[in-house]
C-alpha cells in the first residue's frame, strides 16, 4: 500500500436479507421478540436497525438479533475495506469520465 493513504474501514449490515430469508418482512416482527431477549426498542428503533447500518449496537441487542434468526455476527455484518486512491495514481492511467450529453427530444412523424 502506498504511503500516505489510508484504508477506509466499513461493512454490510445484512440483517434485512436475514430475515427474508427467514420469512419476516416486516420490521414490526422483531419487536416483541427482542423484548423477549431483554432488548426493548421501540418500533421506530427496530426499522431503523433493519433498514439502515447502524454506526453503534450494543452487544446484548446483536447477540439477540444473532438468536432470533439462528445466525452469527459474521452472517450478519460483513466488514470491507476501501483503499482510496490518490490523484496521481489515477491520472496517467485510465481516461476521465464520459460528460453525459442533453437528451434532444424530437415529435414523432405521422402523429
């Protein structure tokens, strides 16, 4: 890796395909079964864990989140990294970008 730059540490969140797969669709459904685990959220929490990456979760809410669908941290979150890249690396190689171009909208003949 090049000097300087830094990798950019993030991951997927995949507990809305988990629960797909498992047959919920809906957010609400998680609810009562987190407050059966000790973990009571309200149910705006809830589709908030499920719809977006949560930037903080405690430990007691994943480990239920891991017992309710019967899987482990690693099915649900999937780290990745991004190496960025620096100016000067990518300018002698590929080509800039295509400009898109305005849309020129014609009448149809024989309408």
């Amino acid at each position: 890796m090049t000097a300087g730059l830094k990798r950019q540490m993030g991951y997927h969140w995949h507990l809305r395909r988990l629960m797909a797969e498992r047959g919920m669709f809906a957010t609400t459904d998680l609810v009562p079964l987190l407050a059966d685990r000790g973990v009571n959220l309200s149910r705006e929490q809830v589709y908030r864990l499920v719809v977006r990456v949560p930037e903080r979760l405690n430990l007691t809410a994943l480990a239920a989140l891991c017992d309710i669908p019967a899987c482990t941290p690693a099915d649900l979150i999937e780290p990745h990294a991004e190496v960025p890249t620096s100016k000067r690396a990518s300018a002698g190689g590929s080509p800039p970008p295509a400009r898109p171009r305005r849309a020129r909208v014609v009448p149809l003949s024989g309408a």
